[in-house]
C-alpha cells in the first residue's frame, strides 16, 4: 500500500479516516490565531453572518495586536478596542502592543508543536511548520467558522519533497535558502502543495533558519511547510513549555511526492530579491552598487536572535552611513530581551540603528518606515510587491540580516562577506 506523506498522515489523524492528496476533509483544529488587521473582520464575520457569539475553546484562540502596534490612528485604535473587547467578553487571550509579532510569538511561547493542525489568519502562518506542525493561512471568514467550530474543511496536498544536503557557508542563512528556492520554483512553483524538508542538510540548520524557509514558503504559492521535528524542536519545548500535546508525525518511506528537489548548501551563496517579485532571485553581486535610502532588519521572517547577531557581526565597531536610515525590530519582547542581555542591542544602537519593539511595522507599510515615492529599501522581510511597504514607486531589495547590514553600512548593497573579512 502507498505510504502517505506528512500531510497525508496529519490530516488522516485529524480527520479520523484515512486520506490522500486531493481527498476533501472536515479537521479538528488544535490552534487559531489572528491578529489586528484580520481578527476585527472575523468578529464581525461571526456576529454579522452566523449570528451568534459562540467560542469553541477560548483557550486555544490567539489574538495579537502586533500590525499596527501601538495604535497610529483613531481608526485603528477602534478596531483594537473592538478586538479586546470580544477577547474579555470571551476569554481570549491577547498578547499586546510590544509582545511581539504573531508568528514569532507563537512558536516562543510553546503553540506550536509537532503534530498539531494550527490556522492563523495570516499567511505566513506557515512559520510554525518549522516545527513540525501543519499550519496554514487562512482568511478571516474561514477563521471565524474556526473559531466558533474548532475544525476547518481542507483539501489535502500533495507535496514536494526537498532534501536538503550539506552546510550553509559564509554570511548564508536561512533567508538564502528560501530565496534560492523561490529562484527555482517561482511564486507558482508549490502551488497549494506542502513543501517537505529532508536529508542531513536539515539537522545542520539552526531553527532559527528553519522557521525563516518555512516562513516564505508561501511565497512559492505553498500550502504548507514541514520540517521534521528532531532534537532542536525538543530542546526548544522543553524550555519554552508546550502549551499543547506533542504528538510528532513523520512521512511514510514510500510516500510518493509531486517532485523531489535536492539542494546543496555548501553551494548557496548571499542572494537578493530584486523588485517587483521575491522570485527575481539574483547572487549579490549582480546587484552590487545599487544605492539605498533605508535598511529594514527585522520581521517575521529574520527578526529573531541569529538575524541579530548576524547583522551585528557587520554593524560592530562601524556606522550606519550617512543619509541611510537603518530600522532594527526584534520581533517579540523575548528576542529583545536576548539581544539586550548579550550585548547585541547595543551594537545596534552604536552604530547607528533605530531600535524598536516587536511589530510588524514597515513591512506591511504601516508604521516606523513606509517608504517615500521612489525610495529604495533592503529589506530581510518576504515580500517586494510595489506598495508593500509604502509609495508604490518605492523598490525593496529583499536579503539576509548580513547583507542588508552591509547595505546600511556602505549605503548601497554589497557583498557582505567583503566586511566580514575586512580588518580594522
């Protein structure tokens, strides 16, 4: 008999019957989390169409104010009002203004664990595959009937096995990973698939990186990302706490995939997204001299403790040039926190970076940096459509924290090994 992939298997268990890709499934959902730009439309999708109020298990509804965070405007401050007055009335709980980014918090409080069905009401909710976890985006109507039922309707994808061999090299992270793939596969390439993770290769990466690739495998159209959970997820468990069950789940030997991509780490180098798509992939140095007006480290894509110290590595004993704006957002409290306690905080704030709280800020073009007409960004964000993060003749290079460090510091992109090798 065929063996079934991840989630095959995942959503077979959830579903209490045995399926396979393209079967239609009613699931039993462990999590679902939104935040302050989808959470109000599911309220009101809840209130306004089903006509009831009903909470399947406030203790396993997340809302996150975290967008537009803290409030910039009388509208939105409503919306967050509105938000945290159904979240009381309910017992939902709501990590506030400077928590942290949704996806970030998620993982660090111990929500996402292997085996569990989570949907946010996000797209990039993805993130908490790097666990072991199915998750996936959804959009607010979708999140509304989840969080009155506990359970969602899901056609079961098929999937795409990656195997992952060797070691990243020099000033590589995770982010070159995602983006090499994005090169290979396009926007379109993993359309409603799963993207599996395998080989020796995977062991080798940090789980920071890990949540990084599953974090813009939506980028690549995917459904949902999957790295099988191994001692690092363990270890990661055992000291944030696991607010849910830990049930891990593993493909089958004989499953069978759409297409099996083998990807050799060692041959990675320091990649960029270059405007309009993140799949206008190109090696740093094809892009070498282009000037930029701001930097953007940070996000729920590279906003965590080895984004930081990455950036720092470059940023130490040097200045951020002069005209370049440099934005620097940990993406939760927790990661601030690390990044004060080792030092890394005030590297950044030395040379010259702008140092906020955990938000989602200049990436969706919210807050604390939406770009000017014409401006040019690096950015270690997902996402490079015009108008993503403001004006929409603003152009957004999308990188690794070494690379746009490197940027803000020389104020054009360069390579970033060069400054890594530099000798003061």
């Amino acid at each position: 008999m065929t063996g079934q992939t991840f989630s095959e298997k995942l959503l077979s268990i959830k579903s209490g019957k045995k399926v396979y890709a393209g079967d239609v499934v009613a699931a039993k959902l462990d999590l679902v989390y939104m935040h302050d730009g989808t959470a109000p439309l599911a309220i009101k999708v809840l209130k306004d169409e089903f006509g009831e109020e009903k909470v399947w298990n406030p203790s396993r509804v997340l809302f996150f104010v975290d967008h537009v965070a803290p409030s910039s405007n009388v509208d939105t401050s409503k919306l967050h009002k509105y938000m945290r007055e159904f979240a009381r009335k309910h017992g939902i709980k709501v990590f506030e203004a400077g928590h942290g980014i949704n996806h970030q918090v998620v993982f660090e409080e111990g929500y996402a664990v292997p085996g569990a069905l989570i949907v946010g009401a996000d797209s990039h909710t993805v993130t908490q595959g790097a666990v072991g976890a199915f998750a996936t985006g959804v959009g607010s109507t979708d999140a509304a009937i989840a969080m009155m039922t506990g359970s969602l309707w899901f056609r079961v994808p098929d999937s795409l096995k990656i195997v992952l061999e060797g070691h990243l090299g020099e000033a590589v992270l995770g982010k070159d990973v995602a983006l090499y793939l994005l090169g290979e596969l396009g926007t379109s390439g993993a359309n409603y698939m799963t993207l599996e993770f395998h080989g020796s290769g995977v062991k080798n990466l940090s789980l920071d990186s890990r949540l990084t690739i599953a974090n813009m495998s939506v980028e690549m159209g995917a459904k949902n990302a999957y790295f099988p959970p191994d001692e690092t997820v363990m270890q990661h468990l055992e000291r944030v706490g696991a607010k849910l069950p830990v049930k891990p789940v593993y493909p089958d030997p004989n499953a069978e995939y759409v297409d099996t991509i083998t990807v050799e780490l060692d041959k990675i180098e320091p990649l960029v997204a270059t405007p309009p798509l993140p799949s206008n992939v190109k090696h740093v140095r094809e892009v070498e001299g282009v000037e930029v007006d701001q930097v953007f480290i940070g996000s729920c894509t590279n906003g965590r403790v080895e984004d930081f110290h990455a950036a720092a590595r470059i940023l130490k004993g040097r200045r951020v040039k002069d005209g370049v704006r440099c934005i620097a957002i940990p993406a939760s409290r927790r990661v601030f926190y690390e990044l004060l306690r080792d030092g890394t905080l005030e590297i950044l704030v030395e040379s010259g970076c702008t140092v906020t709280h955990g938000t989602c800020g200049p990436c969706v073009g919210a807050h604390f940096g939406v770009l000017g007409p014409n401006e040019v960004m690096v950015a270690t964000s997902n996402r490079n459509f015009p108008g993503r993060a403001g004006d929409r003749t603003a152009k957004i290079y999308l990188a690794n924290p070494y690379t746009a460090a490197a940027a803000a510091v020389e104020g054009k992109i360069v390579d970033p090994r060069h400054l890594l090798r530099k000798v003061f």
